[in-house]
C-alpha cells in the first residue's frame, strides 16, 4: 500500500520559518545575558516556547498541515507572548 503524502501549505511554512527566526533571536540574547542566574532563569521560562516550537514542526514535518497544525502554531504563539510579556528581553 502507498504511503500517504502529507499535505503541504505555503503559508503556514513562512510562519513555521518566521517562528523559527524569533525563537534563534531571543536564544541569542538569552546567551548573551552575562548573569549566569539570570541566563538560566530566562533559559528556563523560554524552554517551554522552545518545547512548543520544536513540536510544531515536527507535526509538520511528518505529517504535513492537518487538523491539529493551528492549534499547534495558536499554542506556540501563546506561550511566546507569555514569555515576552513576562521578561524583558
């Protein structure tokens, strides 16, 4: 029997890339913090947007966009704000 192809959406690609880019920057300025306690605090909070980010794209990745994909990305996006609101960074 043939392997299913996953569903592919251009759009919903740019915001994986585009989600890709925020999570790298604020990554870089997390390892840019000279406090060590500070730099493992804001690691720590941003972990769970790293966690979400990194689920979001492998659905993708092996399943293509589907039903769950937009609630992925809504979580994603979430948990992002969240952190922006939180620290300032």
């Amino acid at each position: 029997m043939a392997k299913k192809r996953r569903k592919l959406n251009k759009d919903f690609e740019k915001k994986i890339y585009s989600s890709k880019k925020n999570v790298e920057l604020v990554l870089a300025k997390i390892y840019d913090i000279d406090d060590e306690d500070i730099q493992k605090e804001y690691m720590s909070a941003f972990n769970v947007v790293v966690y979400l980010y990194n689920e979001l794209k492998e659905d993708y990745d092996q399943k293509g966009f589907n039903d769950n994909s937009d609630e992925l990305l809504i979580g994603y996006k979430n948990a992002f704000d969240h952190f922006e609101s939180e620290y300032e960074i």
